[in-house]
C-alpha cells in the first residue's frame, strides 16, 4: 500500500506491481505537490553537491531514467514527458569567474572530458534568447522531464497492470503497536487493509508518521516558477540554461520556457504566486536570457518540495516498524532522484537485493 500519489508514490506503485505484487494507492492530489510545480531538470553532472555518495546516487537515478521510459514505451502508455537536451552552465558577470571556474574543476573531475566548453556565439546560437556569456559550458548528457505528464504515464501503467487506486484523503494509520506493525490506513473513503506501508507523501510526509509516535523531518520548501512562451520558436532541442549563480531556463517544445525557482524556507503551505517571487524570477531570467523580453507569460506554478535539514531523501525501513517504508525528503532534486528512489525502497519492501548504484563513479 502506497501512501502518496506523487511521482515517488506513482512510482513506487509501478515497481511493486510490475514485480508481481499487489498494491494500493492513496492518492489525495494535494494542490501544489512538487511534481506538478517542478522543472525538471536531470543533470546530475553538473550539480555543485560536492559528496561523493551523492554524485553516485544521483548519476544512478539519471541513468535509471533510461530504462524506465523504455519499459514505460514497451506498456504503451505514451508521452513520458522526457527528453535528452544537454544543458548549459553559464556565468555571465565578472563576479561569477571563481564559482565557474570551482564548477568546472568539479564536473571535470567527476566526469573528464564529458562537457565542452562554448563561446558566447555558439551558446547563443544553440539557445537563441540567451544574452552574451563570459563562459558556457555545454554538457550533452542532461534531460528534462514533465512530472505531471511522467505521473501521469507511470499511473497510467500501473493501473494496467492491476494498480489499485484509492481517490481519497489517508487521515492515519491502523496500529497494533503491540506488536509492531501497521494494519492499513484510515482513509476519508473508509479502511483500507494492507500487509506493507510506503509512506510517500512528500512534504505531507510527517502526517502519517505521527500515527506511529515518531516524526519526520520534512518540511515544506515553496518554490515558485514562471512560464513563459515565445509563439512560433522551435525550442524542442534548446538545452537548458543553468547560469552559475542564477535562476535556470528550462525550455520544452513550442516555444515555452520555465525560468525558476525560488526558495522560500518559511512559507509553510502557502501556494500563492506573489509579487515578490514572480518579480524575483523574472527580474533574474531576463538578464540571464534578454531575448524573452516579450515572451508572454502563460502560467505560474507553485509546490512544496519535500525538503529535509541535511538535504538528503529519507528511504528505507521505518525504524520499529517492520512493515512500514518511507521515500520522502528529495527537496529540490525530487524529479531526479524519485523514480530511481522508488525502485530501491520498492525493491527493499519486497524483500528483493537493491544492486549497488556505481553506474557513475566519483573519478579520483
């Protein structure tokens, strides 16, 4: 049974039903959950975290992005919202040259010869709205995803293969606490009776965990990003933009570019785009890329990520909770590391051995 039906919860639910099992999920549709408000960014090499356990665990969910759109293709479920792009780190002031040049040490370091560097001309030329550049680096490795077109498919998957789901809000969970293990969940639509638990909820995540007497530290981060549209422009194949210090441009077909995002720590559940945060990013975005000066604005989206103190998921067991698993707490990175976050705590609730994620070693 799988508490959340975010892009972790979807996924989850797709791993534990394409293994075999059945399984449950609950799904409230939370108004401003991170999947439907994210970029989607998935560009692991050139993320400035500079922990080697990190870097291993974050290559390993892009990769992982490889076969799951594949087996999603074989199930016939459509669009997956994903795309190869590369991207480009840009710096852009003379105040930016020492944080560009870290960058690059870092990413060539993790990854040689992986990135190419570009004059202003040709990063310009690959991503026309762009102003001129002190530096850009280009690496041909990033993508993009649409979370809410990749929920969608993977829910869409799921169901076919006997997924469960339950429209309704969880309000607890069934405990027999004397002997340590979850019965199911109290739901608005009534009990729903399960042998295992994931509690998948992002930053509604603590919720469910104070039916067991212990709390999660997850907290909500808002974030604010601002659509932006350029009729008649071919942005299919236009890599993303990351300046070094900076909003990034994420651009998808048709013209439309998501320029973000902001991080408010203290705003709680607040969803509303506000004036601030718009100005924010668009004040940030028009200098990083002046050509969409008379873009038009088509939509702002508000989430709240999932966001933990030491900026690091919670996955795996329960503590003494034997039958209850937890994939919550990616923050910013929740595109990236979901899918591949799922696959490992669906994997460890089904008793089957996680394989090591060395796909992309730290190069010393």
């Amino acid at each position: 049974m799988v508490v959340g039906g975010g892009l972790v919860g979807s996924s989850v639910a797709y791993e534990l039903v394409t293994a075999g099992a059945e399984a449950i999920l609950i799904d409230r549709h939370d108004p401003g959950r991170a999947t439907d408000a994210g970029a989607g960014i998935l560009s692991p090499e050139t993320n400035m975290d500079t922990d080697h356990a990190f870097f291993s665990f974050a290559c390993a969910a892009a990769h992982h992005y490889e076969s799951l759109t594949n087996r999603l293709a074989d199930d016939g479920v459509g669009d997956t919202g994903y795309a190869v792009t590369g991207s480009l780190l840009v710096a852009e002031r003379e105040g930016d040259d020492p944080f560009m040049e870290d960058a690059v040490r870092l990413i060539e370091t993790r990854s040689p010869g992986l990135a190419e560097e570009l004059d202003s001309a040709e990063a310009i030329r690959r991503f026309p709205p762009l102003g001129p550049v002190r530096r850009a680096l280009f690496n041909p490795a990033a993508r993009r995803v649409d979370g809410r077109v990749l929920n969608a498919a993977l829910r869409r998957a799921a169901v076919a293969r006997g997924l469960r789901v339950v429209e309704a809000g969880a309000t607890g969970l069934a405990v027999d606490r004397a002997g340590r293990r979850v019965k199911g969940v109290r739901t608005t639509a009534g009990a729903v009776r399960g042998d295992v638990v994931v509690l998948s909820g992002g930053a509604w995540s603590a919720e469910m965990a104070s039916s067991l007497g212990t709390d999660i530290p997850i907290s909500p981060l808002k974030g604010q990003i601002v659509h932006v549209s350029l009729p008649g422009s071919d942005s299919s194949a236009w890599p993303i933009v990351q300046p070094v210090l900076g909003f990034y441009l994420v651009p998808w077909p048709g013209g439309r570019i998501a320029c973000g995002g902001t991080m408010e720590p203290q705003a709680g559940f607040d969803h509303r785009p506000t004036a601030q945060g718009v100005h924010q990013l668009l004040r940030e975005c028009l200098r990083t890329a002046p050509g969409l000066a008379q873009a038009t604005i088509v939509e702002i989206r508000v989430g709240s990520r999932p966001a933990t103190a030491d900026n690091r998921p919670l996955l795996g067991p329960f503590p003494g909770w034997p039958n209850v698993f937890v994939a919550a707490g990616h923050g910013a990175e929740g595109l990236l590391l979901g899918p591949y976050s799922a696959l490992v705590v669906a994997r460890l609730a089904l008793g089957i051995e996680v394989a090591p994620w060395d796909q992309c070693r730290w190069q010393e």
